[in-house]
C-alpha cells in the first residue's frame, strides 16, 4: 500500500513566497500558507478515463500502457487511469499503469465501498504513492432523478467514502458530481465535510458543461475561502457550450489550484477541458494569467499524436495547439505578414509545443510572395518572368484545388522551364 504525504508540493521560487505542506496527520490535511495562493496549478490528466469512455475512444491496457509514458514525458502532474469498478479492462489498466509509471495515478471510484476496496485494489502495487478519487452527484436534479437520496444521505456517504478511502492512501479526491449545478451552500457543507474527513483535494465538476465563466468562477471562489486553505480546490469541466477552457481558467483566477483535463480535450459527449489549450493559455497568456504548470510544451503535439493513431479520430483540423491547420496560414495577407515576420500571425512558436514547423499552404489565397518563396525552399530558382507564368497557372490550379502539394508546384515549375526552353528542359 502506499504511504507518505498525500500532497507535498512546494514553490520556492514561486514569486508569492509560498510554500504549500499538506500533512497527511489525523483527519484533515494542514497547510501553511501565506494569504496567497500558490501560482503552481495541478495538472490532472483523465484521457485514460473519462477521455476513454467516450465513444470511439476506448483502448487496450497495452494502448493505455503506452500513453501513459507519454504523459510521464508530457509532466502531467496525475494521470487517471481508469474506473477500475466498471470492468476487468478497467482494473487491469489501473493496475498496469500504476505498476510502471513514476507519476502518480488515480482510480475513479462511486462513493461506496466496493467502489473504493476494488479501486485500493488496483493501485496496491502502485510505483509511487496513489491517488484514490471517489465521487457522488450533489445537485438536487441528480439527487431527485438519479440517487432519489436526500442530501443529508448523500453528505453521509461522501463523508463515509472518504474516510474509507482514506485507509488505504494518503491522497483522496473528493467530486461533486455536477457540482456547478448543486446548491452552492449546499456545495460549501459537502467540501467541507469531506475535507474534515481526509480528502486532500476537493474536485467540483461541470459535469454537464452547462456554466458559464463569471458563474463559475463564483462558485470557485465560494469553496476556496469556504476550505480557507485546507485541501486543494479543482475543477473538471465539460465542454458541451464549448466553454469548458474558459471555465477552467475561470476557476483558476478564482483559487482552484488543479485543473483535470484530457488530451486532444476528448471525454463524454463534448468532451473535457482540453489540456493542451489550457495549459498554453497560462503559458502564452502568463500576463493575465500568472500560473505555471509542470508540462514541457515540446512533449503536447507529440501526445496529441500518439492519442490520434491509438483511438479511433484525430482533433478537427482547426482545433488550437494541436490541429493540423493551427500554424498553417494560407490567405495571401497573413502569408506575406507571416514571411516578413513570423509573429504578425503567430502568437506560438510551433516547436514550443513540438509541431516541426509552420505550413505555408500554397491555395488559392495565397500570394506571389509566398510561392516564391516556397519554390526557394524547393531549390527553384524562378526569374521574373517565370514566377509570373507560374503564378498564373498556379492561380488556375488552386483555385480548383484544396490547395497544392510541393510536387505539384514543382511539376508546374518544370513545365513552365521546358516551355521556355524546350531542349534545356528535356
Ligand atoms: O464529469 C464528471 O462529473 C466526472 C466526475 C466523475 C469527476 O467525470
Ligand atoms: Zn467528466
């Protein structure tokens, strides 16, 4: 079983001064802190889990085996690695990659005690010390329609989960399932009572996708001086209004020092929070948004690849970061912009977060300039003359085209060469 401190982050160089000790002593986890909180913010990756079970996202133990790896490489500060209750893939999973890995890895459990004994279970041969993550609804809707218990009931079972939990590991996290829909003092009785019991992370999810940043970030802000400091508040935050990055980022200016997100943003119906725009978000953005995080960004576009060939759909090609048009530029303006000076439409440099290099794709918008320029790469060296019938019959071309591949521009070039000059071309 795993031992030691339940969270022990520190932030010496942080530029608050802060250091953060959660001791894992009696019921509760201590902290001492200053009136700031720590600009450190926890990096929860659960493409192994609620990524998984989206629709055409399921893996194998090995599929699951290998992007755990990755994740490692990537710096993730906690990878969930299934819900090991829902199968024997599940259990095995879990088991697998909290054997190998020297991150520490996460069980999904309900809050009852076959739940947490199969999770325990999974995670008894864990490398480094484990995480256990129980969780039960707490909106009146769920409570109504789905548990048809009574809050005090469900307060009961959270607080019970917990402590079971707790005999096992060191770290618990607690979830209010659709916590962004449950009576916030309500909420505020639920994390704390939980935190009383030993959880030393208080997750409050989104589940639905349904709140919207301002809102959130209200809520956030409730549990964070309702906990003053005990225990680290997180989010989850689904992306079904496609707001899920905001509301993370939201909830963060707020005091929540954990985000959970997957890779690619994959996860139920809209998917999660996606961890690759959100953690460029605090990086690019480091003046709005003064967070670090512990991922090397060369590590993004390389997982994000990895995840692409194991599950069964890459991200839409216009997605942030990590889409394959996300450093392209094809409109003749932004082309001719982009070659005088990359960062009049690049706010990122590719290699930042792994991709080779930005694309130039030679369509229909695209400009002398530009196919000059990528005939240069090509090693054709084009006179006056000849760049303006290329330009003309690649005019033609493009505009029938999605847009031309480089042998395409260099056949075109050839062509023109040998009408020009027949016997040297031949
Ligand atoms: O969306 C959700 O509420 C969840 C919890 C289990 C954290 O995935
Ligand atoms: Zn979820």
């Amino acid at each position: 079983m795993t031992c030691g401190a339940s969270i022990n982050l520190r932030y010496p160089g942080s530029r608050y001064n802060f250091q953060l000790d959660m001791k894992p002593s009696g019921t509760s986890s201590s902290v001492s802190a200053s009136s700031k909180l720590p600009d450190r913010v926890v990096i929860f990756d659960t493409t192994l889990r609620d990524g998984e079970q989206a629709p055409g996202c399921s893996m194998t133990t090995p599929e699951k085996l290998r992007l755990a790896r990755k994740l490692e490489e990537l710096g993730v500060d906690v990878m969930e690695a299934g819900f090991p209750i829902a199968s024997e893939g599940d259990f095995e999973a879990v088991r697998a990659v909290s054997r190998e890995v020297s991150t520490k890895v996460a069980a999904l459990a309900r809050a009852t005690s076959k739940d947490i004994e199969r999770a325990a279970e999974a995670l008894a041969n864990a490398k480094v010390p484990s995480r256990i993550h129980t969780f039960i609804a707490t909106s009146d809707i769920h409570l109504r329609y789905k548990l048809k218990k009574s809050r005090q009931q469900v307060l009961d079972e959270a607080v019970a989960a917990v402590r079971l939990a707790r005999k096992y590991v060191e770290d618990v996290e607690f979830s209010a399932e659709d916590g962004a829909r449950t009576d916030p003092a309500y909420l505020i009785e639920v994390a704390t009572a939980v935190v009383d019991a030993g959880a030393s992370t208080v997750n409050i999810p989104d589940t639905v996708g349904y709140s919207v940043p301002d809102e959130f970030a209200t809520i956030i802000r409730q549990v964070v001086e309702a906990l003053n400091g005990r225990g680290i508040v997180s989010v989850h935050c689904h992306d079904d209004l496609g707001l899920s990055v905001a509301n993370s980022l939201a909830a963060v200016q707020a005091g929540a020092r954990q985000i959970e997100c997957t890779i690619n943003g994959i996860g139920e119906r809209a998917g999660n929070c996606s961890l690759e725009e959100v953690v460029m978000a605090m990086k690019v953005r480091a003046d709005r948004l003064p967070f670090t995080t512990g991922i090397r960004t060369e590590s993004l576009y390389p997982t994000s690849q990895l995840l692409s060939s194991v599950i069964a759909f890459g991200p839409q090609p216009n997605k942030a970061i990590v889409g394959r048009n996300a450093f392209a530029h094809e409109a003749g303006i932004h082309q001719d912009g982009y070659l005088k000076e990359r960062t009049t439409y690049e706010i990122i440099e590719p290699k930042t977060v792994g991709v080779p290099e930005s694309k130039l794709v030679l369509g229909k918008h695209s400009g002398r300039h530009a196919l000059k320029s990528r005939c240069e790469e090509l090693g054709l060296v084009l006179s006056k003359e000849g760049l303006d019938e290329v330009y003309e019959r690649f005019s033609v071309m493009a505009d029938r085209k999605k847009g031309l591949l480089d042998e395409e521009i260099v056949a075109l070039v050839r062509e023109v060469a040998a009408k020009a000059s027949p016997t040297q071309a031949a």
